[in-house]
C-alpha cells in the first residue's frame, strides 16, 4: 500500500511538472525583463533599493524552473542551483571583497549555465511548439547577454583597466548596471562605444557575443517562432 500511495505521488509530481514547465517559461521571461531593465537601474541610481533583489530574485526563478522542468535530473540540478543562490545571497555581505564578488559571478554562471541547459530541452524538445515556447527561446537569448555580463565583470574585477569608462569597483550596483549596458548593447550589435574593452580577454569575449546575438535570432529564435505559428509537433 505504502508503494502504492509513493508511486501515486511521484506520478502527481510528474504531472504537474509536465503542467508547469511551459507556463514556467512565460513567468521566467517576465522576472528576467524586471530584473534587467528595471531592478538593475534602479539599483545604479538609488542605493535604498536592496542590490540583494538584483541577484537573488532570477537566481530563485531560475532553479524554481529548473526544479519544475521536464527533465530526468530537474530537481537535482534545481536544488543545486537553489543553493547557489543561496550562496550569493550569503556573498552579498561583502560587496567589497573581490573574492566574495568573483564568487558570487562563477555560482551565477554555473546557474544560468543550468538554466540555458532546461530551458533549451523546454523549448525544443518533442511536443508542439506554444506561445510559451516562443518565450522561452527569448529567455535563452537574454541569458546570453546575463552571462556575458557576469564574464565581463569578472575580467574587470581582476583587470580594473580591461574596459574603459565603466564606474569604479567600490560602487558594485552602478558596476554592475554599466557592464549589463554593455553585453546587450554588444549581443544587439547596438554599438554605442561608450565603454570599449580593452583588454584581449574582454575584447575576444565581446566578438563572441556579438556573434552569437547575430546567430541566435537568425537560427533558433526565428525557428521556434516559425513553428509556434504552424502549430507543429516536432
């Protein structure tokens, strides 16, 4: 009886994964417009705002996500991630301190590396292509430009003159907001040359990017909106 009632709960868990997963995709790109457009700004202009709402918000969403995805190690990789935004939280102590701010970018990219991971398996994996799915390959697409920001402010964490014209390391949250500026102007080939890299590191990290925010829209955004509106299974 007692396997019974565990094998029951285990396939409601699975169900409401599967129920999920997809609408997780439409809430994941909202938290994420929020935080990159609004929280991280605002942040820059007005130090009341907590800079903690800055990390730990999409850390959260994310491993809420990956925890509810369709895949086999979904809830381990979820509570990994949860306890890495854990660990940001806990390094947001010490803004000041280059190994706690080093730290807290490397468990923020090992996050949203985990994140691109399900997110990718949501969106493209077999069943028929939704709104939702479409969303979901945006929220790959501006992953891109969250990790390249993490990337960045590590290189200018240990090499201050890698990049010219960005605020200076004890002013973390205007840091912060100034290198995000500049991954998704380089993602979107915006090009406003403001801030130039000028370390080799940052300066072959930027043509990176800028190479995959051409390819990206061009081959797999554009893919999933052609199948979103053709209603197909895969």
């Amino acid at each position: 009886m007692n396997a019974v009632g565990h094998l029951s709960f285990l396939e409601r868990l699975d169900a409401f994964r599967e129920r999920a997963c997809e609408p997780a995709l439409s809430m994941l790109l909202f938290v994420q417009t929020v935080t990159i457009f609004g929280f991280v700004p605002a942040t820059a202009v007005w130090p009341i705002i907590p800079q903690g709402i800055v990390a730990i918000l999409p850390l959260t969403f994310s491993s809420i996500f990956i925890a509810t995805s369709r895949g086999k190690w979904g809830i381990g990789t979820g509570a990994v991630s949860l306890l890495l935004s854990g660990v940001v939280a806990v390094l947001q102590c010490w803004p000041n301190s280059r190994v706690a701010v080093a730290s807290e970018d490397l468990a923020a990219v090992v996050t949203f590396s985990l994140l691109s991971i399900e997110v990718f398996k949501a969106v493209y994996g077999p069943g028929r292509f939704t709104g939702h799915r479409v969303r979901g390959a945006v929220v790959l697409y501006l992953n891109i430009g969250l990790l390249f920001t993490f990337l960045y402010r590590l290189i200018a964490e240990f090499s201050p003159s890698a990049f010219a014209h960005l605020p200076g390391a004890d002013h973390q949250a205007a840091l912060r907001a100034a290198l995000e500026y500049f991954s998704f102007s380089d993602l979107t080939t915006l090009g406003i040359g403001d801030i130039v890299p000028i370390q080799p590191m940052a300066r072959a990290l930027a043509v990176l990017e800028a190479t995959m925010g051409q390819l990206f829209p061009a081959t797999l955004l554009a893919y999933a909106v052609t199948r979103a509106m053709q209603g197909d299974e895969k």
